[in-house]
C-alpha cells in the first residue's frame, strides 16, 4: 500500500493535549537541545532590535516612476538578503484580513469532535491535520492545522471547508481571492526585478490565475505547558512558489534564519509576510534563496497563522529558467515536477532545506 494513504500513528489533536490538562510535555514533542527556541536566541541578545524589512507597496499602484522603482529595489534586496519580508499598504482590506482571522480562531476553539469531520490523511493533506510526515516515531510539533485548495479550480472542494462557523466557506474564497491577486502582483514585481518580462514566473508556474496552485494552511499553535522544550513547526523552507502569512498579530512566533541566528518576527498592524519558497529558488536559479523559518510556542496564548502558498501547476516542470542560466553560472538545479518534488516533504515533514541541498548536490 502507498503509504501515504494513511498516517503510520493515531493521531493525536495537539489541543486534546492541551485540554487533558497535562504539564509535562509528551516525548513526542521534545525536541534535541540544538533544536530548542532558547539554545540560539539567548546566545544573542541582540537580535530584539532586529526585524525583516517592512515595505510598503503603496508607490506600486501611484503613477510616480521613481517612488515606482524605489519601492522594486527593496522588494529585490529584501529577496536577495532575506528571502523575507512583511508588506503594508498591499491593497487588502484590513477588515478582511481581521474577519478571516477571527473567524479561523473561532474554528479552532471548537471542539476537537466537532472538527474530527474534517480529519485529514497524507495522501492530499486536505482537511485537519496534526503533523507533517509519515515516518513512524518521528517527534512532531506542537500544532494542528487546516489544509485546503484554492486553486485550481477543479481541486477545489468547498464541501471539504469548514462549514463553521457560517461565515467561513465565502471569506475563504473572498480571502483567497485577494491573496491570488497580491501573489500576481509580487510575482510581476519579482520578474521585472529578474530582468525578465513582467508576466514571466507567473507563466514558469502555469500561467493564469486559475492553473496555477494555491492552498491555505491554517496553522494553530495552542499554548504549551513547556515551550522552551519544543516547536510549533520545525525548521523548513517551503516548497512552492510564493507564501503570503497572515500572522497572528498579538502574538509572535515566527523565527526567521539569518546565519546562525534566528529572528523572531514582529509582525507590523495590518501586514502580510511575504516569503520566497523552493520553486522561485529554482526558477531563479538561486539568485532568490527560499530561506528556513520556524515556530515557537508561548505557555501564555494560542496563536493563529495563514499561509497562502502560491505555487506551480503540479505537473508542470520546472527548471532554471533559461535567462538566468549561463556559462558561469550553470543550472544549479534538475528539472522537476512540483508534484515529485513535494512528496519529500509529504513524506518527511519539515527538515530545513535538505531537499534542495540533496538536489544541488546531484548537479555537481
Ligand atoms: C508555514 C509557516 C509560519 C507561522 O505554514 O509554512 O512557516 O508563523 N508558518 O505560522
Ligand atoms: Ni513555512
């Protein structure tokens, strides 16, 4: 049998950990030291004043050429120095943005029967879930999630949202729908930034709107008895295109690698992180580097995330893009589908950037 048709354990909701009321943390979740929140972050007590770049894309939308080209060269030194960075004045609603969160919240806080409808298997990853990766007796992370399709359209599978609250199945649509239209417009800025024709990386991951991948995973990271022991996501880069995270603003989490230390973000009102996934690493020939983050957990609040990843067309293949390959500096990656290429990570989970790092390795 495939083996991922089915999760190797039972599997166990992270809130039902939670609500058992327990004190010590299980095993399962304990992570080695070196992994541990604390082991780098005291080391530098430094990083506090630090954050990643906060742009603002209102000059995008004006008609000043200037302000136009100011705002593109940080987006491109953003993605070239950080693979990361937080975006206001993006054109969405901040009304919406404030409806989906605390409608995601409210999904969350029910209980774990009645969210047991929606349980999710490795074989799509569609529904509530509670870990990435089928190894068996792999540790795993302190958090539950939804994971859905957006696009395209004939995965998408309304009857598989939630249907609670009521509000939830049209505001992810309308929520998905502005976060394709910003993906698109990252995605003409990051071409132009590339020397290449505006409408370029969107037609590399499958041209319109509606052949294009895009899922949300909402993430939910209950407060933790012993967080200091543990992480709500591991260490990983994503795999796909673009990500664009609604954070929960009350409470930060989200740690970002910058050589050996790890930036914990800040996220600013009524933004939107904006992250570089594997496939524009690829497609750019590593001029854009995906970059590894993680999450950490508080014993205080629970916290709730939005990713909107923005990927290929899953059976589309995708290479260096030709423009940027040349003699001195070959292509650094094999051609690939994003299906093949996203079963490593279905079947392992987050493992920082193993998966690019082994592929490199195969050119040489
Ligand atoms: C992710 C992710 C970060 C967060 O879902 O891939 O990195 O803050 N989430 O939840
Ligand atoms: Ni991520």
């Amino acid at each position: 049998m495939n083996c991922l048709q089915t999760w190797p354990e039972p599997i166990v909701r992270v809130q039902s950990l939670v609500e058992s009321g327990i004190r010590k943390l299980p095993n399962r979740y304990i992570k080695p030291p070196n992994q541990r929140p604390q082991t780098t972050t005291l080391l530098n007590p430094l990083q506090e004043d630090i954050n990643i770049p906060v742009i603002s894309l209102q000059d995008l939308f004006t008609g000043d050429e200037s302000l136009r080209k100011a705002t593109m060269a940080s987006i491109s030194s953003a993605c070239s120095e950080w693979g990361f960075f937080q975006v206001v004045n993006h054109g969405v609603d901040p009304e919406l943005m404030k409806r989906v969160r605390d409608t995601w919240h409210e999904f969350f806080e029910l209980p774990v029967e009645a969210k047991q409808l929606y349980a999710n298997s490795p074989d799509t990853y569609e529904g509530y879930g509670s870990r990435l990766g089928v190894e068996k007796g792999a540790l795993l992370d302190w958090s539950d999630y939804f994971f859905l399709h957006f696009m395209p359209l004939s995965l998408r599978k309304q009857e598989k949202w939630p249907s609670i609250p009521n509000s939830c199945r049209t505001l992810i649509t309308e929520y998905g729908n502005e976060m394709v239209r910003l993906c698109g417009t990252l995605m003409k800025i990051l071409s132009l930034n590339l020397g290449l024709e505006e409408d370029h990386l969107q037609k590399a991951l499958g041209g319109e709107n509606n052949d294009i991948g895009a899922c949300l995973r909402v993430n939910f990271y209950p407060k933790c008895p012993q967080p200091d022991l543990t992480l709500g996501l591991s260490s990983h880069s994503d795999p796909g295109g673009i990500t664009l995270l609604l954070p929960d603003e009350n409470v930060p989490g989200l740690q970002v690698r910058r050589g050996n230390n790890w930036i914990t973000v800040k996220p600013v009102p009524n933004s939107f992180i904006v992250n570089i996934g594997d496939q524009i690493q690829v497609l750019s020939n590593a001029i854009y580097k995906s970059v590894e983050h993680r999450v950490i957990v508080n014993s205080e609040k629970d916290r709730v995330s939005l990713a909107l990843f923005f990927n290929p067309k899953s059976d589309l293949i995708i290479e260096p893009l030709k423009q940027l390959v040349t003699k001195g500096r070959p292509a650094m990656y094999p051609a690939m589908t994003f299906n093949e290429y996203r079963l490593y990570v279905r079947m392992k989970g987050p493992c920082g950037k193993s998966q690019l790092e082994s592929l490199k390795s195969l050119r040489s």
